[in-house]
C-alpha cells in the first residue's frame, strides 16, 4: 500500500530545507574604550551593512585588543574599520589567510596616511619633555596597540635604554597597561599616572583633538575642555594609519558583498564611517608593503620574547 504522508508534513519538510538563517558578518570593535559609545558609534554601520549584503550584522565590542586578534584567527571576528596596525601584523604573521586588508584610513585634512603615538602630562603639571618624567609613573595603554605600545616601547628602548619590565633602566618608579586609550588619558587627568601614551593625527585643529585619534573620541565624548588640561610633551615618528580589514577565509560571495558594502559607505554615509573610525578619515587602497616596517617590528620583538 502506497504510504501518504499529511500534509503538514510535507510543508514542514519542505520549509526545512528550503529557508536557510540568513548569514551573519561579526563587527569587530578594538577594546581600551567607553563600550557604550562605541556601539552607538557602529549602529549605523550595523544597519547600512545589513541593507547592503543581507546578512545579519553582529557588532562584537571587544574588551582589549588581543579579544579582536583572537577573534580574526578564530574565525568570530570578520570585519575590522579601523585595526591597529600592530594588532594587523600579529593576525598577519599568525595567518596571513586570515586577513586581507580593504583600504587603509585617510586624513580628510590633508590626505595624510599617518598618525603619532603621544606621550601626554596634565596641562598644569611641570613637566615639559620626557627627560622630566624620571621617577615618575608611567603608562602604556594595550600591549597589542601600536600606538599604545609597540612603538612607544621602541622609542623608549633606544633612547632611554632597559625595557619595560626594568622601568626602562628604572628611569621611571612605575609602568604598566591600563588597557586602554581612553583609560590613559583619563588616568592622566585624574592623577592616576605622570604621563601615558595615546594616538592622534596631530592634524586639523588642537582645540577638536585634532582631526582623528583617541583625543577626539574622549572630548566627543563629553570632555568639553579635555585639549585645555592636557599637554603632549613627546611625539613618535609617523606611524601608517589603521587598515580597514576583512576576515580573508571567510565565504567568498559574502566577503565581496562586505568589501563592497564597506566602500561604499565610505561615499554614500561618510559621517557614518568617520564616526566608527574614530574622526576625519575616508578610505584609500593599500597594499601589505604599507605596513611591512609594522610587521618587521613585531616579527622583532616577538622572537625578542621567545
């Protein structure tokens, strides 16, 4: 006899292998800064991304930088606007399959492709170079920021001799993490460090925190008067700009509906990305080679610690 299956079967069967979830793409948020500003600062990314390639977009706010890396490699983290140039060549050095870079940030200003590492005191403190820091308590801000540390630390090394875990030959009582930009700048402001590091384009207008960095981030903020209690007393070399990144093994339709996605926002909502990428920022082609003295570098110091 000819078995007749019901007819809910049949439509439940039918509706199980015929509507997938749809895909989701992970929104990776460098660690070290006020949480809740950063996701308010990507839910218009969030939602210009989810019209553009259909995907459910999942923003992954992570605590320090190290979550993003882990997250690159593990395949939990797929898209990165604004990645750290030191944190790219950890992924990079890792597994290169596991990144590919999109564009790297630009200045509006002036076109520029670079930003300092900045060592910053309170605006009333004595202190006005580093030299005047001996003694003094000192903070970096994440071990796997480029700014924050990687060249900071280098600098430090060559001109003051020792390393971190020797207080630099003991020229400072103290140095540590703090795990953040912000957490930095706002230690220095209420006395909790000397002086601490942080990034900034030093371009555009100081009073703003110039026109990209942490030090717009924080004044945007809520710190009105941030700029008029604080001094940068050292700055670094030019430091390439962060790349806006992609998880490179991730599906290959999908990928090219993100990086699509990702270029266009750039044009069609400017304000959109200037405000997840941390301030006056657009983005242009880049290449690995842009960033190969990051990579050497921690190529570097990672056989240093081995």
């Amino acid at each position: 006899m000819k078995k007749v299956l019901p007819l809910v079967a049949i439509i439940t069967g039918f509706l199980a292998t015929s509507v997938q979830a749809a895909p989701e793409i992970n929104l990776g948020v460098l660690g070290g800064e006020n949480s809740t500003a950063q996701i308010g600062n990507n839910q218009c990314v969030k939602s210009y991304l989810e019209e553009k390639t259909g995907a459910t977009v999942n923003i992954r706010n992570a605590s320090d930088y190290s979550a993003v890396i882990q997250g690159l490699l593990g395949d939990q983290v797929d898209l990165v606007l604004n990645m750290s140039p030191k944190s790219y060549a950890s992924v990079y050095l890792k597994d290169k399959n596991k990144v590919e870079l999109v564009g790297i940030t630009t200045d509006d200003t002036d076109n520029s492709k670079g930003y300092h590492s900045v060592v910053l005191v309170k605006a009333d403190s004595p202190y006005k170079k580093l030299e005047d820091l001996k003694g003094k308590v000192f903070s970096f801000a994440d071990p796997d920021s480029t700014s924050g540390f990687l060249i900071p630390n280098n600098q430090f090394e060559k001109t003051l001799g020792g390393n971190m875990d020797n207080q630099f030959n003991g020229f400072f009582s103290k140095v540590g993490f703090s795990g953040g930009h912000e957490q930095d700048i706002l230690g220095v402001l209420n006395g909790q460090f000397d002086a601490a590091v942080t990034w900034t384009s030093m371009v555009g207008n100081r009073e703003d925190g110039y026109s990209a960095g942490a030090l717009r981030k924080v004044k945007e903020n809520g710190f009105d008067d941030l700029m008029s209690n604080l001094r940068i007393i050292w700055e670094s070399p030019l430091i390439p700009n962060g790349p806006t990144i992609v998880r490179g093994n991730m599906d290959q339709d999908l990928k090219e509906k993100l990086v699509m996605a990702v270029k266009t926002l750039d044009k069609e909502d400017h304000a959109c990305f200037m405000q997840a990428a941390g301030g006056k920022l657009h983005l242009e082609d880049t290449s690995v080679s842009e960033y190969q003295t990051v990579i050497d570098l921690v190529k570097a110091q990672q056989k240093t610690v081995r």
